[in-house]
C-alpha cells in the first residue's frame, strides 16, 4: 500500500475492485446473515444495562442504553474486520506470492474485500434495524444531522483504523506461523475498552481520561455516542483518531518491507 494504485486509471482500477468483490460477497448471502447475527452482543448486553439503569443511579437512562447500544450495533456492523486471518492463510499457505507479482498492492485487495461486504451487508443491518424498533418504539427517535453525519464519518475513521491496526498485526504473520493470537489478546482489551460492553460515561473518570488517549473508544464509544447525541470532545476525538491511523500506517509499512524481506528468503 506505498502507492495507491499504479497506473494512468486508478478509479476504473478501484471500481473495478469493488465490483468483483462485491459480487463475490453476494455468493455468500447466507453466510452474512450469520455474521450480521454474530455481531448482536451489544444487543444482549443492551438489555444487562437496561435492568441495571432502572434498579440503579448511572450516567445514562434506560432510554439512553437502549439507544447508545443500538448505535454500537450499527457502528460493529460497519467496522468488522477479519483481514489478518485472510493474509495469515496466504502467507501459511504460500498463496500470497502470486498477489506479489500483481502491480497492485495485496493490502488493497483486501481493503476493496472489506468495503464491498459492507455493501452486501447493509441490507441485512437495514433488516436488523427496522426489527430493533419494531420490539423497541420507544427508542425510535429524530436524530440530529450533524451529529449522524458526524458519527457516520467517525465511523468510517473507525473502520480504516481497526483495518490497519489488525492488517498491522497480520504482518507477524511472516515470522509466526498465528499472527492470530495478536488479535485474540488485542480483542480483550478491545472488548473492555471500546465502550462495546460498557459505555464510557460508566468508567471512573480517572480511567477514561486515560482510555480517551488510547485507539479503543474511537472504534465503537466515540461513533456510537455522536449518532446518538451523547457529549463528545470532537476536536479530541479526530485528533487521536487520525494519529493512530498515522501511527499504525507507518508501523505497518515498516513491517510489511521487513516481512517481504524474510518472506523471499524463505524461498517464497
């Protein structure tokens, strides 16, 4: 990923892209309900929370929970990655050295992969979402457009960082035979920290002070609270989202050269 594309057409080139792999995704439709399904803990957690803000004194309402929770949902939906166990097969298996002989980057491949799923997706969140309220009318609400449109774009910042964080940590893969295991670990801390279980408001101050400086809130907490309305330090908040992703860039281009080196010579 040094260089975008190569060649005089990038957008035909990256159109092109979304279209074969949007097409692929379709094929597996079944599969998508199923891992639209899989990302509902928020909703299971959802209603934990609910019980708990009605039996006792929390920063949010109940109301509040049940739409803070939703908007986790949503924002999981439209973040999910899954690169690192795509390029760990390629690399186990050797399958990765024809993508090298390509002009085109293989992490673009993958990225092309992400977006046109999130396509596939969208109508089975549509579905998902249209249930939701239908069990839910009173969390049915008007939001407002510049925190929807602010959270959307937070939520696109968010999916770009958790794909090069876990393709960063797909890189190990060249070393280690289950790069895997990185994500695993990192997954706990994502659990605990990104506000998926928990909402922010909820930790001790000192603590979420110190979790604020951290690439967790800004994959699920931060999104989901614009969407719904919740307080968020905006200037903050793309500030350390854009320095992780800077930080995360570099680290995984140094890492990607370093791994080609030993990658070739293995004999791949």
């Amino acid at each position: 990923m040094t260089t975008l594309f190569q060649g005089r057409r990038p957008w035909h080139i990256a159109r092109t892209l979304m279209v074969v792999y949007y097409a692929y995704m379709l094929e597996y439709r079944a599969e998508l309900l199923f891992w639209v399904l899989s990302g509902s803990l928020p909703l299971i957690l959802m209603g934990v929370w609910v019980q708990a803000a009605e039996t006792g004194q929390f920063a949010l309402s109940s109301l509040e929970f049940v739409r803070y929770f939703f908007a986790v949902f949503l924002v999981r939906q439209l973040t999910v990655v899954w690169v690192i166990w795509e390029f760990e097969r390629q690399v186990v298996e050797g399958t990765l050295s024809a993508k090298l002989l390509q002009p085109l980057d293989p992490g673009w491949h993958h990225f092309a992969s992400h977006t046109a799923e999130r396509f596939a997706r969208l109508p089975l969140v549509i579905g998902m979402m249209v249930l939701f309220f239908l069990l839910y009318p009173a969390a049915l609400w008007q939001p407002d457009l510049t925190n929807l449109g602010l959270g959307l774009i937070m939520t696109m910042l968010a999916f770009i960082l958790r794909f090069l964080i876990q393709y960063t940590f797909a890189m190990f893969a060249f070393w280690m035979e289950r790069a895997v295991a990185i994500e695993q670990f990192w997954f706990l801390l994502y659990l605990f920290l990104s506000g998926m279980v928990a909402p922010l408001e909820v930790f001790p101050p000192m603590v979420r002070s110190l979790v604020l400086w951290t690439p967790f809130p800004y994959l699920i907490s931060i999104p989901a609270s614009l969407i719904v309305g919740l307080p968020v330090n905006l200037t903050q908040a793309f500030l350390v989202t854009f320095g992780w992703i800077a930080i995360f860039w570099m680290l995984n281009r140094w890492l990607w050269h370093r791994g080609l080196k030993h990658y070739s010579g293995m004999g791949a």
